[in-house]
C-alpha cells in the first residue's frame, strides 16, 4: 500500500465487531458537512463547506462541543476527536 500524500490524513472510524477502520484519505478542499450531534440524537449543521473550512469551524467550537462534532464526506463519516487524535 503506498504511504498517503503529506497534504491528507487517514483517520480512523470505529465500526462494531470489525474493529477500527481507516477513513477513505481526503484532501483540504474535498466537499464535507460538519455537525454537531446533541444526546437527543439530533443533528445540526455547522457548515456545509471544504474540509479545510471546517477544520477551522470544528477548532472554534467550545472543547464540550467538539466532543459531539462529526465530519461526513459522500463516503465516510467521522468523529471530529477521532480525525484529530488520527
């Protein structure tokens, strides 16, 4: 397998009883949605943008808000603290 392109990150994505999965790499300018999840299950957009634009949306949220940030591209979907801990 060749070594991901500096500029991309492969975060992983925990699925039940398959263990941990590598998310598909992407780069800074792939189209991605932001939300944020509450307890109640509901889901609320913070950005439908670049991936680079919601890195920076994500990292200007409060700490108890980034806790329950996800980040979907049209094939993946990932916790905003799995993808930066990566």
């Amino acid at each position: 397998m060749p070594a991901p392109h500096p500029d991309r990150r492969s975060p992983t994505l925990p699925i039940p009883d398959k263990g941990i999965l590598p998310m598909r790499t992407i780069s800074d300018d792939v189209a991605v949605r932001l939300y944020h999840l509450d307890d109640s299950g509901t889901a609320t957009t913070l950005l439908y943008g670049t991936l680079a634009e919601a890195l920076l949306t994500a990292e200007a949220q409060p700490a108890e808000v980034q806790a329950d940030l996800f980040l979907q591209t049209s094939n993946d979907v990932v916790s905003w603290l799995d993808y930066i801990e990566g």
